[in-house]
C-alpha cells in the first residue's frame, strides 16, 4: 500500500502556489509578459481591483445569513 505524507503534498502545494504568484508578479515577469500580450502594465494594473473589495461589511453576504 502507498502511503502519503500529507505535510510533504502541503508544502508542494503551497510551494506551487508561491511559485506561480512570484512568476506573473511585477517582482519577475508582469511587465514583459503584458507585453507580449500586447498590454500597456500600467494601464492593466490601473483598473486592477482585488477579490471581494467591492463588498462591503454590510452587504457582502449578509442576505445569506438573514432568514
């Protein structure tokens, strides 16, 4: 029977994870990489909006939670 070493297969995946965040960030390849596509860095970046910011406090989920 194969065992698995769960904490090994963890930091794998976080490893990739941190992996792929570093390669398409502006520490590395962003900017030629939106070059390639044809994109202006800046200009993408400039309407750039994270996950979940146009929830506020109020609003994001709390109809979900009101019966």
């Amino acid at each position: 029977m194969v065992s698995v070493n769960y904490l090994h297969v963890l930091v794998a995946a976080v490893l990739v994870f941190v992996l792929g965040w570093l390669w398409y960030s502006p520490l590395l390849f962003y900017k030629p990489w939106m070059r390639m596509r044809g994109l202006d860095p800046v200009a993408a970046m400039a309407g750039a909006k994270m996950p979940g910011e146009s929830c506020s406090s109020n609003s994001c989920g709390a109809s979900s939670l009101r019966t």
